[in-house]
C-alpha cells in the first residue's frame, strides 16, 4: 500500500485540491476507516491559516482564471482582484455574494 503524508508546510489550497478530488480514498490509520476531513485538525490548521484573499486567489486559480477574468466576472479590474488577493482591500459583501454566487460557495468564506 502507497502511504502519503503531508508536511505542515504543505500550501492550504493543495490540500484541499487533494482532499476534495480524493476524499473517498483516504483513510487514517491503519484500520482503513474513512474519516471527515472537516473534522480533522489538518482541516482547521488550514482553514485557520486562510484569509479571504486566499480563498479569492484558491478559487480563482482552480477555475484557471487570470485576474482579469475573473475582474470581468463579477465587474472589477485586475488590480482589484490583485488588492483582495493579497490582503491589500478588504472585500464588500457585494462582493462576497458575487463571489459567492460565481464558484458556488458560502459568501461567508470571504468576509
């Protein structure tokens, strides 16, 4: 059997991308048993560590959109998008709820 650990360095949004697109596969311990991974602590080591602005930029850059694209989706610039993702503006609520609304998530992750 391969066995995969991660380190405490490993970037929250690989994390995730793993966790989502493998979660059925992954076991703790040795017993095979299948454990929620929003009830682990890795979980909310991460989820801790986010801002909204790194939820912008995770996003974002899953769906394979440049800053611009995505400024073009919800009806800002580039530099906009820049500023939210690295903590530089703060985002609306409107904002939020475009967000939101785009990558099919709780609003709340950006406020």
């Amino acid at each position: 059997m391969l066995r995969v650990e991660f380190r405490k360095t490993t970037p929250p949004r690989i994390l995730r991308d793993v966790f989502r697109k493998y979660s059925r596969y992954i076991v703790q311990g040795d017993d095979n048993e299948l454990v929620d991974w929003k009830k682990t602590g890795l979980h909310k080591e991460t989820a801790a560590e986010l801002t909204p602005g790194d939820y912008v930029r995770n996003l974002r850059q899953a769906a394979g959109w440049s800053m611009r694209e995505l400024g073009e989706k919800i009806g800002v610039t580039a530099q906009r998008i820049y500023d939210y993702e690295n903590g530089n503006r703060g985002l609306s609520k409107e904002i939020a709820k475009l967000l939101g609304k785009l990558f099919n998530i709780s609003p709340a992750v950006f406020i």
